[in-house]
C-alpha cells in the first residue's frame, strides 16, 4: 500500500472521531425539538461565523470551481464572486429572520411564512424547495467524495464504496447530534477547506515556477487563439475575456455560444443562483439557531467576502489557469505553450479530477500532506451536505409530520422523525448517485436555482408588507417551473413526451435561476396588485410594525439610503453584470501582454478590483447601514419556542 494511502487513512479516522465526538455528545445535549433542531437557539459567535462559511463555500468550491475555471478561463472565474453575493443575501434577511424567530418561537421557514401569509400552501412549497435542494446538492457532494477516494487510493477504493462508506459516518453524526453537531463539525471543517484551497493553489503556483512564470505563460496564452472557445467577437482569447453582454442565442444544445459561454448577463444571473444558497430554507434555520445576530456582520463582511473571496480570486485562479500551463490542455500542449506535462490531458474530459492530481504531485515528497489534503477535500463536501440533511429532516418534521399528522408530537418523537427525516435524504442522495448519475447531473443542476427562488417570499416577510399569499405562492410555483424548463431536466422530461423545447438550456446565456425569478417576481407583484385584502394586511402588518420598530435606521442615517442602493446597484452592474465588459481591456490588451498596466490579465486585475470594491460594499451595508448588527432594542419573546411550548403540543 502506498504511503499517501497510509496516511490517508490515518487523517481520515481522526477526522471521523472527531465528527463521531461531536454527534455523541449533541446527542446528549439535545433534550427538547428546538435543542435538536435548533441547537438550542444558543450556536455561538465563532461556531457560527466558521460553520456558516463552511456551509456557505462546499466541496464543489474545492473540487468543482477550479475545474471550470480551467475550462472555461478567466471568464468563468467571475463565479468567485459568490464570495460576496452568496452573503449578500444574508445581509438582506437572516438578521430579520432572526427577529422574527426570536419574537414568535419559529423552528423551520415553513411555520414563519405559514404565518405570516395564513396558509399552508408556501408551507408545502418551502419543503419541496428544501428536498429539491438538499437530495441533489448533496448528492453531488457524497458522490465526489467517492471520486476523490478512488484517485487518490488508486482504484483501491471503488467510487461507490468509498461514497457509501463516507456518507455513514456523516448520516451518524448528524442524525445523533442534529444542528450542533453539525455547527462544532462544521468549525474545523471551514479551517480545513479554506487551508485545503490555499495549499493546493501553493502546489499549482510552485509548479508553474512561481508568480512571474504564471504570468508570462498567461501572456503566451492570451496572444494565441487557442483554447476551448477560441476567440470572442472583438478578438481576444476566450480565457481572457466575457464574450459581451448577452448573446441572443436559442440556448445551449441549440446553438454554441460565440467565444464563450460566460456573457456579463450569464454572470450575473449565475450569481442569481448562488445567491440560492442563503435563501434556501437551511439558512432561515441556521438564522433561527442563534442567541442574537452578532455574529452575522463578521462572517458576511470578513469570513466570507474577505477571506474566502481573496482565495478564490488567487489560489483558485492558480489552480485553474495555471493547469494549462501544466499539460492538462491538449490544444496548449500542441501549441507549445505549455511550461511542463506535469498533469495529464485527461482533466478535459473530467475538469473536476484536476484538484487529485495536485495532490497527486507531492505524494512522493510529502505523502501525509496528501492524506491531510484529502480530509480537507472531504471536510469541504460534507460540509454542506450536513447542514442540509440537519435542516431539511427538522422540516420533515416540523412542517409535515407534526403539522399534519401528530400535532401533539412529544420531544423524543419530534427527533425519532427528525432523525429518520436524514436518513431518508441521505439514502435518497446515495440512491439517485448510485444508480443514476445522469439523473443526478440534472437535479444537481436545479438544486441553487431553486433556493434563489425563496427571495421573493423572504422579501415579502422581512421588507414589503404588499406582497400577498396568493402573489408570493404562484410566483414560488411558476419560478419553480421557469428552473425547471431552462435546465437539461425540463427537456428531458419534455423529451420524454415527444416534446422538443426549441430554447434549450439557459437560453440567450440567462442562467435558468434568471428565468425563474423573472417569472417568479413577474407573477408575484401582478397576483399581489389583484389580491390586496384589508384585514389579511393588517395581519402582515404586525409583523412589519415590530420589524420597524426594532430594526429601522436612525433618523441621522436614513439619508444614507438612497447611498447604499447607488454602491449596490453600480456594483452588481460592473462588478458581476453587463458593466464587466470594461474589465476586459481597461488595465491592458488581452493578446498584448506589453500592454497589461500590472503585468496580468485586465480581466484578473479587474475581477480583484471589484473584489476589494465589494468587500466594502458588503462592510457598508452590514456595518454602516446596520442590516447585520445587534438591534438597539432587545427582542422580547411572545412564545419561548414552537417547538416546547404547550400551544406547540396542542397543534399550531
């Protein structure tokens, strides 16, 4: 047995006990539904500043997003910005989700909005959206995990068994412990997948021969024509620029996109999706989980933005970029631009394996670094993935068993079903990666869409008291639908009765999470202008007259309103939207290297420059605009909790 396989598994059984640990002893902690579900309302500053950023950035940060980033180049790499748009929603919600927990006792976001809209129907919606979610996302994520044990075991381990095998441990931790364990796991699993992104990246830079041969080997690149999608319309390599604006193109599978994929429309409603991730409904609970909101601030502005973003927009882009360089592009390789074979040209063909065979290089030297690394790739899949199976049982639970089958549900039994709820997802997840792959590459295609499609109901309870339930709910049904047909899994279903969608995928290079809020918040806001009734918004309005009263800026910071829209909306337009075309040449030609104002990429140096930009963006609006800071009047509660109360045992 190879030492890298050695020391492979020693890190893997030390991170196994300690996942175990903290399962165990959740479980002993975890006395009441709220304890289990919830954490107890108590998750720490630190624990969830680490946990939410781990829950945020998940194994396809690790594994996937450095493989596109080779694929499709530097105009893929504008989706590092999720470092800052996947918090953005944050800021725009989880402080008021919080209070509205704290305030009314709220376990799940089926029991908040069922409240808030006085009926069932966005209840029955919200979980859907949290399975559509969590099966395939997760799916994704324990299926890599198979993967990664194959190529660094060297076909030791089988795909399947190693994905099986990773996902028990996973199931019993999280099933014992519920969200606790989930979060105290989750804080050595943020360390593990940003330390994991900075060494890789360290590995790649090192092999390309440092910063200086990076570059040059870029500008050797950018000069020539070659490459995946060739040259844009103005002529530039299509590693080194966004293809334009929008391309009115019939979609993907009808119609190849000209230079490219990543139009600045295509950028930004990809951004749409990510942003999915803080308004699916496993963030509502992870809001819900927390004494107060103080630890919002730091993990939006500072763990996320700052520190997650500034690895992206570096150690990724080495890793991503610099495999090109690296023998794992054929077509460099033919043109004689690459600096070394190093990699193998079968990364083409599977861009998400090129994070293995970094490990691979130093396993001669330093093979216990490659069993660490592997735990941190490993940590970075479960990450998300536990948070979701957590949450998404709880509404199992919460939204249907106890709602409609045993209101009185006790304690224990609220966490028998709470348990069995994981365990049918995960065994769901394994199933589907198991058995149908295909299937599994269409949902996971879905899964962030999805979550994106939550914003307008989040919007309704936190911010706009005109939204009604009718408008909220058949917008939620008609985005849900929009996804669904400008992905792959609507024209295979589509297929499958003779019916051939003439758009294909993402049509006119608009991301399917696009698609569907613009059905989505189309729908809602003519249902709602059509629905408005006196006495169910007098009902809304509670809920906003407490949110006013508790969270409304001061009378000397509400000139700085119309301040924060301009910086938000100037930002998204230039940063990750049409306005990002400038980016493209502003610091230098892309085949001009003599001409790159900082010795890179324009494209590279503008992406950095909106990064930086961004980070302020977010601290202004969190901080300055105090949308994630502690409320100057404390939150008194008018239920302890839902979930412990007597009212909760007699049915809500």
């Amino acid at each position: 047995m190879a030492p890298k396989v050695i020391w492979l598994f020693v890190f893997v059984a030390l991170y196994w006990a300690y996942c175990i640990f903290w399962g165990i002893k959740s479980a002993q902690t975890a006395k009441t539904a709220s304890d289990y579900f919830l954490a107890g309302r108590r998750l720490s500053m630190w624990v969830f500043v680490l946990a939410a950023t781990a829950t945020s950035f998940s194994g396809w940060t690790f594994m996937g997003h450095p493989g596109l980033v080779y694929r499709d180049g530097f105009q893929y790499a504008y989706a590092s910005f999720y470092a800052i748009t996947i918090p953005f929603t944050g800021v725009m919600f989880l402080k008021r989700q919080w209070m509205l927990g704290k305030r009314f006792g709220y376990v799940t976001p089926g029991e908040m909005l069922s409240d808030y809209f006085q009926g069932d129907a966005i209840r029955i919606l919200t979980v859907m959206v949290a399975l559509l979610f969590s099966i395939p996302y997760l799916g994704v994520q324990l299926g890599a995990s198979g993967f990664l044990f194959n190529v660094l075991t060297d076909d030791l381990v089988s795909v399947n068994v190693g994905m099986w095998v990773l996902s028990a441990v996973v199931l019993i931790y999280v099933a014992s412990g519920g969200l606790r364990a989930v979060a105290y796991v989750d804080t050595v699993q943020c360390i593990l997948l940003a330390g994991g992104i900075v060494v890789t990246g360290f590995i790649a830079l090192d092999m390309a021969g440092g910063w200086t041969s990076l570059n040059e080997g870029f500008a050797r690149m950018a000069a020539s024509d070659v490459g995946k999608w060739g040259v844009t319309a103005d002529g530039h390599n299509a590693y080194f620029a966004i293809p334009g604006v929008i391309q009115f193109t019939a979609g993907l599978g009808k119609e190849t996109p000209v230079g490219g994929l990543w139009t600045g429309v295509m950028v930004l409603t990809y951004m749409f999706a990510l942003m999915g991730i803080h308004s699916a409904p496993a963030f509502t609970m992870w809001a819900f989980g927390n004494k107060d909101p103080k630890p919002f601030a730091p993990q939006q502005v500072w763990a996320s933005s700052f520190c997650i973003g500034f690895i992206l927009f570096f150690f990724t882009a080495f890793q991503g970029m610099g495999a090109h360089l690296l023998g794992a592009n054929p077509l460099i390789n033919e043109a004689g631009l690459a600096i070394s074979t190093a990699l193998p040209e079968s990364i083409a063909q599977k861009p998400d394996s090129i994070v293995p065979f970094y490990f691979n290089q130093i396993a001669d030297t330093m093979p216990w670094l490659v069993g660490l690394l592997a735990v941190c790739a490993l940590a970075a899949m479960q990450s998300t993935g536990a948070a979701y199976m957590s949450t998404a049982g709880g509404m199992l639970t919460r939204d249907l068993y106890k709602r409609y089958l045993n209101p009185a549900a006790s304690h224990e039994t609220q966490k028998l079903f709470g348990r069995l709820g994981v365990a049918f997802i995960v065994l769901s997840a394994l199933l589907v990666a198991t058995f149908s792959r295909d299937a599994l590459v269409l949902l996971g295609g879905l899964a962030v869409a999805f979550g994106f499609q939550m914003w307008p109901s989040l919007m309704a309870v936190c911010w706009f008291p005109w939204l009604t339930r009718q408008g909220v709910t058949l917008g939620l049904a008609a985005g849900l639908i929009a996804v669904i047909f400008t992905e792959k899994f609507g024209a295979t279903i589509a297929g499958t009765v003779g019916i051939d969608l003439p758009w294909g995928r993402w049509p006119w290079t608009i991301h399917s999470a696009g698609w569907g809020i613009l059905f989505n918040l189309g729908i809602c806001l003519v249902v709602s202008a059509m629905t408005q009734n006196t006495a169910d918004r007098a009902h809304r309005e509670t809920y906003h007259s407490f949110l006013r009263e508790h969270a409304s800026l001061s009378a000397s910071k509400r000139g700085l309103i119309p301040i924060a829209w301009g910086i938000t909306l100037a930002w998204m337009f230039f940063g990750v939207g049409p306005g990002a075309v400038i980016g493209n040449t502003l610091f230098g030609i892309p085949n001009d290297a003599t001409t790159w104002v900082f010795g890179m990429p324009s494209i590279w140096v503008w992406q950095i420059l909106f990064w930086i930009l961004g980070v302020g963006m977010m601290w202004f609006l969190a901080y300055k605009m105090e949308m994630s800071t502690v409320p100057d009047k404390e939150v008194e509660a008018l239920i302890e909790d839902i979930g412990d109360s007597a009212a909760a045992q007699a049915g809500r």
